[in-house]
C-alpha cells in the first residue's frame, strides 16, 4: 500500500510558475507508472504527463514545453514543473502511480490559474 500526497498548488497568474510536490509512503522508482493527472472544473480528470518504467515520457500536447515531470534522488519524490500558466491550466492536480496491479491516487491539489 502506497500512499500519496500532492502540495504546492495553488493561485498564480497567467505566465507565471508552479512546482508540484508528490511524497509517497514509500518508494516509487520501480514503478510501473507514474503519472500526473489533473481535473479542471466541471470536466473529466485528464492525463498530463506519464512516466513508465523503461523511461518513457509522454505529455499531453496542451502542456508540451511548459510542464515538466521531474524525479529527486529521494525515490519517495515526483515534481511537476508548470512554467508558462495558462487560465486553462487550472484544475485539481492528483498524482497517480501503478505498482504491482495497484493504483495510487493521491488527495489532490487545487491549481488556480488567473488571467
């Protein structure tokens, strides 16, 4: 059982800046997945960016060059870096792993984004 927590949401204005925070309970460098979803408001939950075990990263194209899932050396660690911000980028962030046949959410964290 893993679980996760997402921080560092927030308010920030178009063009600026965020970093997402998730902390696992405990290691997730071997995992099969690990992704970064995210809800905005009255709409489906959407992939952003995905990770997989051999190394492979895939962004949605709305975020390309802008976001940036990034690893610590901490294997508990996964960022996103949100450059660029966009009003259409704000949503509920929730980081996502699969291990094992499980899946992991995490609780979420709100970003808002204004123009």
């Amino acid at each position: 059982q893993i679980q996760l927590v997402e921080s560092g949401g927030g308010l920030v204005q178009a063009g600026g800046s965020l970093r997402l925070s998730c902390v696992a309970s405990g290691s997730i460098r071997g995992a099969e997945v690990v992704a970064w979803y995210r809800q905005p408001p009255g709409k489906q939950r959407e992939l952003v960016v995905v990770r997989t075990s051999g190394g492979n990263i895939s962004y949605t194209d709305s975020v390309k060059d802008r976001f940036t899932i990034m690893f610590d050396n901490d294997p508990k660690l996964v960022y996103l870096q949100m450059n660029s911000l966009k009003p259409e980028d704000t949503a509920v962030y929730y980081c996502y792993v699969r291990h094992l046949y499980f899946i992991y959410w995490g609780q979420g964290t709100q970003v808002t984004v204004s123009s």
